[in-house]
C-alpha cells in the first residue's frame, strides 16, 4: 500500500484529524512496512544478551562486574523487571548469554552465545576484534531467523552488562560526533566524583583509538558482545521485515551502529522509550525520532519495549477496528469543509 491510502484510512476514522497522537504514527509506520490489511502483531517476541565489559575495571560503574552473571540467573529465576512485564504483557522472553564473565553449568533457559569471557578494556585496547564481531552477528541471525520461522513479527532487544553505558556512549560518540560530555551519563547510578572519573576514562579511551568511522570498526573497538549481538539482531530482523522495538540507550546506540550498515532500517523500528540516561535525547534527535514512552527508565533489560508494546498493540487495532466516518454514518467535518 502507498503511504497516501494508509494515511487516508487513518485520517478517516472517526475522530477528528491527528487527534490519536503518536498512535497514528505508528499505524502508519507499520502499515508500510506490511503492507496488507489487516495490520497484526503475531507473537511478539524480546531477546535480553548479557556480556561482561572490559572497561567496567576501570571504575566505569557503581556496581561490579559481578552482577552481570547475578543478574542473569535472576532472569532465568523470573525475577527481574523484563520477566514482569513481558509476562503481563504476552511477550516471549529468551535470554542469551554473549559473554558473561562466569561459566554457567547446563542451564537449558540459557541460549549459549558465549564469544568470550568477557571483551577487553578498550582503555588499552580495542574491545573486541572483528572476527569477533562477525560471529556475534551471525549468532544472532540465527537466533532471529529461528524465531521468525515461528510467526513472529515484531522484536525488541534488551541488554545486560556492567560497564555497557559506557560502550554505548562511545559508540555514539563516534558515529554521531556528538562531544562526549553530551554521551556520557550516570549508567547505574554514579555520583559526582564517579561520573567525572567515568568521563575523564572515556576521553582517554577516544584519544588512544583516534578517529575512526567504519560502523564495523567503532562497534570492534568499543562495542560489546551484548551490544553487538542487538546489532546483528536488529539487522537481522530488518531483513526478515519484522517490525523492530527500540528500547532505551544502549539499544539505541546497537541501532545506531545498524543505520550505518543498513540505511532503510529506520522504517522499520519504534522507539519504546526515551531513556533517563543523559544523552538518550541527543541520540533521538539525531535520528529525527519520537519516542512512546518518557517515564524515566534507566533499567535496561528491554523494559521499555515490554511496557510500549500494549500502545504498539492499540495503535494496530484502532486502524484495523475504528470505524470510520461513512461505516458509522458520522458526519465528517473535514469532508464538510471541502
């Protein structure tokens, strides 16, 4: 369908033009991308990667690398933000592990990804090399493409990882020349000594490695394995046509790094939320997006994606269900006008 037929359908319904908001966006949005009638949403779907960080040694973060792995077994427990609100909301939830800095015993919930035990600290080295960075890609195609073969359609991607605030903001830093004060926030909660350490770290970081602008270089240098598997599969769902969830800054700066290896992908996605983390809006404005939800999350885990996709879902069965002017015999002003 053309852009001009959705919108007219949208326009159509029985309410005054433009008065559904962001909600018509969406439906427009979706509707290009599946160009049929009726709009679905079929087995919506989340994967969380988990994957240590070299940097988090370098004072990066209020928490300690630990927690990554702890974490991760409180996913497997359903005992975490994303495990609720997926569960509220219908979603199906598969945890991957990337590159956790912890050797997990025959978990069968647990989809083995495992790169490496943890990436370097980019403070002295590049995070990751790139025979590493094509096997997280190819990892999560295969994920991706097995879920897809199931019926799914719409995808959101969540990230675990201790010291990852930081890789995102280098990431984006990189790829958007934006100044790094602008990138670099409180991640888990750094006080003001912290977050000057944190930053001062960084700088450090961006003076060892230079200039760099290939998309597949910077995610090498100061990527993670979580951040390059939501890279890989952010492609990879853009290639299958599915509708693809945005969550919050790290996911963002993983979808950055895809708008430079596929161009059209912006299409294709939604952004779930703008972050609380500093920079998050910087980082949406830059792509000219508008985001859901503004409810100061800063959790990660694709907690955003989980709590938009009930608007994503609404904004599908206004433009399948409403009816419109003439169905419900209403008279439109706007016809009346003309």
């Amino acid at each position: 369908m053309k852009q001009h037929v959705i919108q007219q359908i949208i326009d159509l319904k029985t309410k005054p033009l433009g008065s559904l908001g962001l909600l018509e966006k969406i439906a427009l949005k979706i509707g290009l991308v599946q160009n049929e009638l009726p709009l679905r949403l079929s087995q919506p779907h989340l994967i969380v990667f988990a994957g240590d960080h070299g940097i988090a040694h370098s004072g990066v973060s209020a928490y300690p690398p630990d927690v990554t792995f702890q974490m991760v077994h409180n996913f497997l427990n359903h005992g975490a933000a994303i495990n609720v609100f997926c569960k509220q909301n219908g979603i199906d939830l598969s945890i991957v592990d990337t590159g956790v800095d912890y050797d997990f015993q025959g978990i069968p919930e647990l989809i083995d990804c495992k790169i490496a035990h943890s990436t370097k600290n980019f403070l002295i080295e590049k995070a990751m090399t790139f025979e590493q960075v094509d096997q997280c890609f190819y990892n999560a195609q295969r994920l991706v493409k097995g879920i897809g073969a199931k019926g799914t359609n719409i995808m959101g991607f969540g990230e675990m990882g201790i010291g990852n605030t930081s890789s995102a903001s280098m990431l984006i830093h990189a790829l958007t020349n934006l100044p790094l004060e602008q990138c670099v926030g409180r991640g888990t909660g750094l006080n003001d000594e912290q977050l000057q350490h944190k930053l001062t770290v960084l700088q450090e970081a961006a003076m060892l490695h230079g200039t760099i602008t290939s998309p597949k270089e910077v995610l090498a240098t100061y990527g993670g394995f979580e951040v390059a598997h939501i890279t890989g599969a952010m492609v990879a769902a853009f290639d299958q046509d599915m509708l693809i969830m945005v969550d919050g800054y790290i996911a963002s700066a993983a979808f950055l790094v895809a708008t430079k290896l596929r161009p059209g992908i912006i299409k294709n996605a939604i952004f779930c939320h703008q972050s609380d983390e500093y920079g998050h809006q910087y980082v949406l404005d830059y792509l000219k997006e508008e985001p859901i939800l503004k409810i100061n999350l800063r959790v990660g885990e694709g907690t955003g994606c989980a709590l938009a996709y009930p608007i994503i879902q609404s904004a599908v069965n206004f433009f399948n269900d409403m009816a419109s002017f003439d169905s419900a015999g209403v008279s439109n002003k706007e016809h009346e006008i003309n």
